[in-house]
C-alpha cells in the first residue's frame, strides 16, 4: 500500500515553485527568466543552457498565486520508491 509523508515544507517569498534537477542551478539571469515565465504563463517548462552551451529542458516553474509557507508531502510506493510530490497550496 502506498505511504504518503510530510518531508518538509517550502518558504517562498517570490510566489513561484521551480522543480528542478540540483545540477541545473545557475545564474541570475536564468532565475529572472523563470520569474518572467511564471509572471507571463503562470507555469511551464524551464529551458536552460548546459556546459556546453546547448539549451535542455531542464525543470518546470508554477506561479503559487502567494509568498508563504506550504507543507510538501512524498507518496511512496510499496517499493519504497518516491511515486508522486504533493505541494498543499491552500
């Protein structure tokens, strides 16, 4: 039977959510062109550029609508493996 668990909770102070690999953060510049996605389309898809220079899709942003704290819960299956991530927003 799959388990969901609280794993922590997220702080934003820029209403935005960004799902991201961890090798992908990078610059300013790439920040201010998700807040300029998120600003314009509410969410979509993060393209950056790789080492070498080549554009990747590499993460999603979403727009929360509000700064604030959200709990942010793991589903896991029988396997013990992460299924699915639950952002509470309300």
């Amino acid at each position: 039977m799959a388990e969901q668990r609280l794993v922590g909770h997220l702080r934003l102070d820029s209403a935005q959510i960004l799902l991201l690999d961890p090798v992908r953060l990078g610059t300013e510049a790439e920040y201010q062109r998700v807040v300029a996605l998120t600003l314009e389309k509410g969410a979509g898809e993060v393209w950056l550029r790789d080492e070498d220079l080549e554009t990747t899709n590499d993460g999603v942003a979403i727009e929360t609508g509000s700064d604030g704290e959200f709990p942010v819960y793991v589903e896991y299956g029988d396997d013990g493996v992460a299924k699915a991530i639950h952002v509470d927003l309300a």
